[in-house]
C-alpha cells in the first residue's frame, strides 16, 4: 500500500518580507559610493538578479524615489531647484531626467548623439556645480566627443544641412559646450592641432562674419516688449528657438547665441598661443617706453604689453564634495545642506543665461519680471578691459553684398584695446524712467542706445539727473554704490524678497562711463552712455570721442549680454541707418573690479 505525499506550501523566502523602503535604501547605498559616482549606476542590474522581490522592487516604474535619489548623488540640483521650483521637481520628474541624462551620456562616450542630446548637455552645463561637469568630461569623455563633431562638420559639404555654417543651432549648442566645459588650465594642456585648427580654420570664419549670425535674443528695434507686438525687427538673424524636453516638461528655450560663443572660444584659445609664443618686444621698440618719457599721446611699450596681458574671464571648475548619505528629503534646498554659494559662483553665474533663454523663446509676449531675472544688478559697475576686432572694410562689404561666400581663413583679424569705467543708476518706482528716443524710422533709438537725443546729466553724490529736451522733463536715477550692492549681496542668500527694498523697485537702469586718463593718453578719451534692456538684460552702450571736435574717433555703438564677468557682443557705428548692416565686429570686455562677486 503507497502512501500519499502531500507537498508542504512554499514558504515565503526571507527577501519577500523585507519592505520596499528597506530595499530602497539597499539599493541606493549600493550604487552610491564614491568609487561608482561616474557614470550608471552600476550594480542595479546586479541587485535585479538576487531575487524576484528585489527586482521588482528596483524597477524604474516601481520606485521612481531611488532613481530620484540617484539622480540627487551623480547630478547637479540646487539649480533646476532654483529656477524650476520644488513643485516642478516631483520624484517621477526627477526619476525621468535621470533616466535620459544616463542615456545621453552614454551617447557622447559613444560619440554619437541627436540634438536632443546636445540640449541636455548644454543644460547639464548650466545647471553645473560640479557633479555634472564631472560626468560629462571624466566619464562621457566629452572633449573627445567634440573633439570628433568639429572634425566631421567642418569637412561636412558647403550644401549639407550639417555644415558648421548652415546648422546654427547645433554650432551654437557645441561651441557653448567647447566654451563652458573647458577652464583655462584644461586649454593651455590642450592638442596644440586642436586648438590651432579650432582658432585659424573655424572659429577665425565666425568671428570675421559674426553679424551673419543671431547678436541677441529677441530683437534690437524695442526698449520694451509690450510695444514689439508690430513691427518689432533686428539687423541680424533671429535665434532658432526649441522645443526642449526638461525634468518632462516641454520648454521652449531661444538657442543660446553662436557668435557670442565662437568669440569666446576664439578668444581664450588665442590667449593661450599668446602664452606660449610670447611677446616680441622688436615690434614695439620704437614707441616710447612708457608714459613719463612719451611726448605726446598715443600707445607706449608698456601700454602694449599691459595690453598683450589681458585675459578675459575662463571657466572655472566647480568644486564637489560628494555625500553619500539616504536623505529623507529628496532634493534638499542650498540652505538644508549649508552650502549657500555666492551669486557668481557654480551655476548661478549662469542663472540669466538660464532666464534669458526662457524669456526671450517669445520675445514679444515678454514682460519685465518685477526682480529682472535676466540681469544681475550691479554687474556692470567697475573696471573693464577688453578688446574689439575689426576686419577691413573692404573685407566687410565684400562679405556683406555675398551672404553665400565663406570668409577666407586668411582674413585679417585685428584685434584693439578696450578700456572703460562704468556705474550703474536706478530708477526707482513709483519714478517713470526715461521714453526711449526715437529713430528715423519711428521706433525706439538702438542707434543712440534707446536713450534720447540732446540727453542731459547732471551728477550728484549717490545720484543723477537726467534731462530730456525732447519730453522737457528731468528723472532721478540712484547711483548704485559699493556699500548698496554688498548690501544686496548679503541679503541674496534669504532669496530675491529679501533685497532691500529700493534694489526691489527699480524699473530703469542706466549706465554711464568713461575711459581713464591713463588709458585715454594711450588709446583715445571716450564717454559712455548706455541703458540695460531689463526683461532680457541686453545691454547697449553709446561710445563717444570726449572731445567733440574728435570725430575721427568714431561714434560707436557696444552692445551685448554679459556671461559670467565678461561683456560680450557686437560694435557697430552709427551712421548708417539702423536697419542697415553698418561697420562693425565682435567684442568682449572683462570686469576687473566686479562689486558683486
């Protein structure tokens, strides 16, 4: 007689009573160490295979707060967390921009990658204070990823929509990229075939021809958006605007600006074969050596090389201390951590760039945010040194009756010392500032820097006066002083609502300069007046001979954006009527004695 066996049940294994929040934090602790910071996480594929508990409960659709933590220890975050707001960053938000910037960078270690890719890059570099630089050079080895696309589009046929000169928006976004991710350190180990092949055979086209590429975001034909609903225009093209996928929503964002980037590139790479090369001093020997013993004005040897030393303002690599730690807040504010950074430091010396973007992929729906999210206030006060460049005129107009011919890679580039001293004045409410003067067209005045003709000022201590003959009436604006400044500085670390309240109200800001007697003995006396644009903190400035019988020296107008402590943009002069492409160039400025660094 057989006896019956009847099977026992199954009993439940000891890794199908550990709870979701227990393998959360296996999981995290697993993958967050310093030894696996760069790149995936690497053992979660391992964890899925221990047991079909531990797998489902790592899934991506399952937990989305593990990935979101993930994200929180190999990301950068106090920035979106600023711009975006905590209610945008929920934890599925964060999970699924997790998700693709591991993608992404998988594609740039491959070499390959869309522009979807491209924006996330360039994001991630905006979004920088330290861990995303990190991930992008050390472990997608982005310098040989751009390294490859500068070879491909360059050799890349005048007709094919991926030339360098046709595809403005993926130029742009990789010149940002050769920009923001390299300090100057990085440049001076850099491939010297590289860097002089960037300088002389690329970036040298795009500096001589720069006025074929977008100069600004929005327009130049409006001191205000309200009224650029009609007729709103600018004497170059329009910046591509696109439709960017963003911790999943859909921005649209104005492609940052390819001839800002290319002069910036251009520029510290040029400094850098400067270095190295050296100086020679046979060139100069028969200017008189310095001041004292110089007859009369004009350049002195020192005054050359004093010139030949100045360096615009380099990236600078972002300091990281990694913490390893299962928080029970996801995304932990500056304050949470300690960690409140200055304004001009890690990613918030790119916060307008950030703002800018946004503000200006509609410019003519636009409005003046109440705290001008777009211009750092104080920023231009202090002590500027730079350079302008100019191409001959004959080269100009040749390239500006062909809009199809390329510029020769032999074009001669000369670059001219820029020196200027500039303060900022503040029209506070309930005050209405100055109306924009208008042109020969009947628009607001780019030409004369928005600002009236016949314009008067009068200087006070800590204010002006300003009076217009056209309107017949006068407009105090406050001189912005060091001591307000810091003020603001300090008081920036309890967010925008703890400025104090006259940096709150202003709704005008004007700026006027000069160049000093040193520098005006040695290059030329000029005055400066000017007015910040403040929705999308464009700036444009009216340069002037300080002697009016001086006109050989040009009425030039500077106008630009600033990027982290330098000014950059285009000149042009004025005699040409506004919607004509007149004389003119790139140039960049770097604020020596910044007050609010």
């Amino acid at each position: 007689m057989s006896a019956s066996v009847q099977a026992s049940p199954t009993k439940p294994s000891i890794a199908e009573n550990i709870p979701l929040e227990l393998w959360e934090r296996i999981a995290f602790y697993a993958n967050a160490r310093e030894d696996s910071f760069l790149g995936p996480p690497s053992d979660i594929t391992n964890l899925c295979s221990v047991c079909r508990s531990l797998n489902i409960a790592i899934r991506f659709d399952n937990n989305p707060s593990l990935y979101a933590r993930l994200f929180c220890f190999k990301f950068d975050y106090q920035a979106p967390l600023r711009r975006l707001g905590q209610e945008s960053l929920t934890t599925r938000a964060v999970a699924q921009e997790f998700k693709k910037r591991i993608l992404t960078l998988k594609q740039i270690r491959r070499r390959e990658c869309n522009m979807e890719d491209l924006w996330t890059c360039y994001l991630m570099m905006l979004e920088n204070d330290g861990r995303n630089e990190r991930q992008l050079i050390e472990w997608a080895h982005l310098y040989g990823f751009l390294k490859r696309e500068t070879c491909l589009r360059f050799a890349a046929d005048s007709n094919s929509p991926s030339n360098w000169f046709k595809d403005t928006e993926r130029t742009s976004l990789l010149l940002w990229l050769w920009w923001m991710a390299f300090s100057r350190d990085d440049v001076r180990i850099e491939n010297s075939h590289v860097r002089d092949s960037l300088v002389c055979h690329v970036l040298q086209i795009f500096v001589a021809a720069n006025f074929r590429y977008p100069s600004l975001m929005g327009y130049e034909s409006h001191l205000h958006p309200a009224k650029a609903s009609q007729g709103a225009w600018s004497s170059t093209p329009s910046t591509p605007i696109a439709q960017v996928n963003h911790y999943s929503k859909k921005l649209s964002l104005a492609t940052p600006l390819l001839s800002q980037a290319s002069l910036l590139v251009w520029t510290i790479r040029l400094e850098t074969i400067r270095e190295i090369t050296g100086f020679d001093r046979s060139a100069i020997s028969a200017l008189p050596l310095d001041r004292e013993s110089a007859p009369n004005p004009g350049p002195t040897q020192l005054d050359v090389l004093n010139f030949h030393e100045v360096q615009i303002q380099a990236p600078i690599h972002a300091s990281l201390t990694l913490s390893c730690c299962f928080r029970e807040q996801i995304l932990a504010s500056d304050h949470e951590e300690g960690s409140f950074a200055p304004p001009l430091t890690g990613s918030r010396r790119y916060d307008t760039d950030w703002y800018r973007s946004v503000i200006c992929s509609d410019a003519c729906a636009a409005s003046i945010h109440s705290n001008h999210l777009a211009y750092e206030r104080g920023t231009l006060t202090g002590l500027w040194e730079g350079f302008f460049v100019q191409t001959s005129l004959e080269a100009h107009r040749a390239l500006v009756l062909d809009p199809d011919r390329t510029p020769s890679e032999t074009i001669a580039l000369y670059r001219h010392p820029l020196y200027f001293a500039l303060q900022e004045h503040h029209c506070l409410n309930p005050d209405i500032p100055l109306t924009p003067g208008k042109d020969c067209l009947g628009g607001d005045d780019v030409l004369n820097a928005w600002l009236p003709q016949g314009l008067k000022i009068i200087e006070f201590e800590n204010e002006i006066e300003v009076y217009d003959p056209r309107a017949q009436r006068s407009v105090r604006y406050q001189t912005l002083v060091p001591e307000a400044l810091r003020e603001m500085v300090k008081n920036k670390s309890g967010g925008e609502n703890s400025y104090p309240e006259d940096a709150r109200r202003v709704n005008d800001i004007l700026i006027t300069g000069k160049t000093s007697e040193e520098h005006g003995a040695a290059w030329g006396h000029y005055l400066f007046v000017g007015r910040v644009r403040l929705w999308d903190g464009f700036i444009a400035l009216l340069r002037t001979p300080r002697d009016p019988a001086r006109s050989e020296l040009g009425r030039w107008l500077f106008r630009g954006y600033i990027h982290d402590h330098n000014l950059v943009g285009h000149w042009r002069e004025t005699s040409t009527p506004p919607k004509v492409l007149g004389y003119g160039g790139g140039f960049i400025a770097k604020n020596q004695t910044p007050l609010n660094n």
